[in-house]
C-alpha cells in the first residue's frame, strides 16, 4: 500500500464532554435468584433466573439519553451543525458507485457473468475472484473487468458528498468496500481513504522478487485492449490490487479500524448491504452514543430482536423487563425505532439521500459545484 495513515484531521481538539458510557456486558451474576426469581433446580430453571435476574437489573439503570433531538434528517442536521460533532467516518459499498454505471463486482446478478463462465467453461463466477485460480488462469477475471469498467468513469453525486464532509473538515476517514477507485477521483486525499478490499488504482508484479508497481492508466489500457499484463521489468503477471478471495484484507483497514472508530463523532453508512465481514462489524466499533446515518436502499444492519425474544420464550421465561431495550444488550446492530434516536435512515438511492443531506446543511452550492465538475481537481495531485 503506498498511503500511509493520516494522523488526525486537523481536529485535534476533541470533545472531552462527551460522555463514554460503555455497553454493558453481560456477565456472571453474583446474586443468582434475586428478584423475585423462583429457584429451581434443573439447569434450565437456573438459567432462567440468571437471565431474568441480569435483565431485571439492566434494566433499573436509568434509560440512556437521547443521541439526536429527532428522529430525522433535521436531527442530523443539527447534530453535524453543534460542537459534538468533528469527527465524521463514511462506510460505503457498491450502492455509492451504481450511477456511475459500475455493477457491484463481486454479486454474480449480471449477464456478464453467465457469458463469461460459458466462454471459460467455469463451474462458478466466484472463482473469478480466488486468488489460487487467478494465478492459473487470469484471463476470465480481466475479461470480466473490461466488461464491467465503463470507459468513462466519473464519481457521483456520493462520492462528491464525502469530498465535501473533507472539504469541511469533518472527514475523519472514508472506508470503502469499492475497488473502482472513485473515490480518488473525487479528490478525496488518499490517506483519508480506506479501500477495505483494494483497488484498481494501483497493480504489482506478482513475483516475490519484483513486486514492480504499475499504474492504473497503465493496467486500464491492458484491460481495454485485451493483452495479459504483464511485469515492464520481469514479464511477471501484474495483478491489481484488488483482495481476492484468499488474500488478506490490506494492513492499512485494521491498523486505521482500531484508531478510527473510538474517535468517531459521526458515522454515515451509504450504499451497502452489511453483509461482508469483517466490514459489517464496524458499524459497532464507534462508541455507544456516536449517532448512525444509514442512506441506502433499505434497512440493513439491524438487531435480530426476533431472533432473541425466541430464545427468552424458549426458556420460558416471563418478567416485566422491557423487550425493547433488552436484546440490545446482547445482540449489537443498528436500532432505527428505538426512542434514543441514535440510529436514523434516508432511505433511496444514495445519490437523493446525500443531496437532502447536503441542501438540509446548506451546502448546496457547493456540493452541486463539485458535482458538476468544477473546483473537484484541485486536490487531486494530492492523491498520486
Ligand atoms: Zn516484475
């Protein structure tokens, strides 16, 4: 990885106000069979006192306050538009690059993908993406990324949102589940970028010895013109880096993850499903009172409360806790109905969630500045 992590952002001052309530854990209860539990004998029957006995007391605590003062995109507002709020983080996933003409990669739902494994015979689209099987035979993974790659490639209206939160000022970091590399297009500055499965914009000789760097016009123009490429040094196969399925996530995703997201003031989540591990854990990684924007499609990344209340009606349980707040202890996720208003959702294309983000802050003139084409390559020397 050429990016080294940023130290900061230039908002060094944090808020030391802002209180640090940790989740609380459930654990061994000293106390078994108090409140009111019947003691049995049975494992069962202990089992159930111990669960009912630590929600009874989790739930004597006082309620948590309220994260945001609504439960909408005014709530966000003001939040963002208050002292609290400095650190912004940005998740995105595919969704954010969709406009751009760019199917997710890696979802086999095209046509693309069906003539592609009838021309190299293969048993499966995903072993595309193995790193084992690229190494053998490359050809059907760079025919797949001429199809794929629009010749232009522009960045969204997304894209342009998250260089106006860095503009601003608040871009603590943009993790990206994205290999296009639009993001740098943008003139987002590398190093506030984390491209959590690589990318296209750079490629390396895949000999140990070599590791030669190579652009990505240079790969670009490989790709369109149908030649295997190949080492300018050794005559190697050159690989983007891109993470295939056996390789490692890059180093730079943890080491920037964990300094990240204790930091985090603000966390807004566009374009992804939430299904990629480890990627999808990280919407838990900010602290418990650091509000989550969702812009996508539909809701994703909930509690299976369902899933928990099933278990506690299993066992039979029957206490007067609040079902409401109890799987929460448990099972972390986003909660887009709970009355602490931490979670909130604009849901529809990214592109529509961001310009509402962007008109309801103000900043229309200049988000649209940006989308437009004007003032977005000034930083991009920036990124080289
Ligand atoms: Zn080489």
């Amino acid at each position: 990885m050429s990016d080294q992590p940023k130290e900061g952002n230039g908002n060094e001052q944090r808020d030391k106000s802002r209180q640090s309530s940790e989740e609380q854990e459930p654990g061994p209860s000293s106390t078994p069979g108090a409140s009111g539990t019947r003691r049995g004998s049975s494992p069962v029957d202990k089992l159930q006192g111990f669960v009912t006995n630590l929600l009874s007391k989790l739930t004597v605590s006082s309620p948590k306050p309220k994260v945001l003062e609504s439960n909408d995109i005014d709530g966000i507002v003001s939040f963002i538009q208050s002292e609290k709020c400095k650190n912004i983080i940005v998740m995105a996933g595919a969704g954010i690059s969709t406009s751009a003409g760019i199917p997710d990669f890696r979802s086999p739902s095209t046509g693309l993908y069906a003539n592609i494994m009838r021309k190299y015979q293969l048993p499966d689209p995903q072993v595309m993406f193995e790193i084992g099987f690229f190494k053998k035979n490359p050809e059907p993974f760079f025919s797949l990324a001429k199809e794929l790659f629009p010749e232009e490639m522009n960045p969204t209206p997304s894209h342009h949102f998250v260089r106006l939160l860095h503009n601003k000022g608040f871009l603590l970091r943009h993790y990206t589940q994205n290999i296009d590399g639009l993001e740098r297009l943008a003139g987002i500055p590398g190093g506030k970028i984390v491209e959590a499965h690589g990318s296209f914009h750079t490629a390396h000789c895949m000999s140990s010895s070599c590791r030669k760097e190579h652009s990505f016009d240079w790969m670009k123009e490989k790709i369109f013109s149908e030649t295997l490429p190949k080492c300018t040094q050794c005559d190697t196969l050159v690989k983007p880096d891109v993470v295939f399925f056996g390789e490692n996530l890059p180093a730079r995703f943890f080491d920037c993850m964990s300094k990240d997201f204790p930091e985090c003031d603000l966390l807004i989540i566009m374009g992804t499903s939430l299904v990629v591990q480890p990627f999808s854990h990280l919407v838990e990684k900010v602290p418990d009172d650091c509000p989550r924007v969702l812009i996508n499609r539909e809701i994703v990344g909930t509690v299976d409360e369902n899933r928990f209340i099933g278990f506690l009606e299993k066992l039979g349980a029957h206490s007067d806790f609040d079902l409401g707040t109890a799987p929460h202890m448990f099972a972390r996720g986003m909660n887009f109905k709970s009355e602490r208003n931490r979670d909130i959702a604009i849901l529809g294309d990214c592109d529509d969630g961001v310009r509402k983000l962007a008109k309801a802050l103000g900043w229309e003139q200049e988000f649209e500045k940006l989308c437009s084409g004007q003032g977005q390559k000034s930083t991009n020397q920036a990124n080289a």
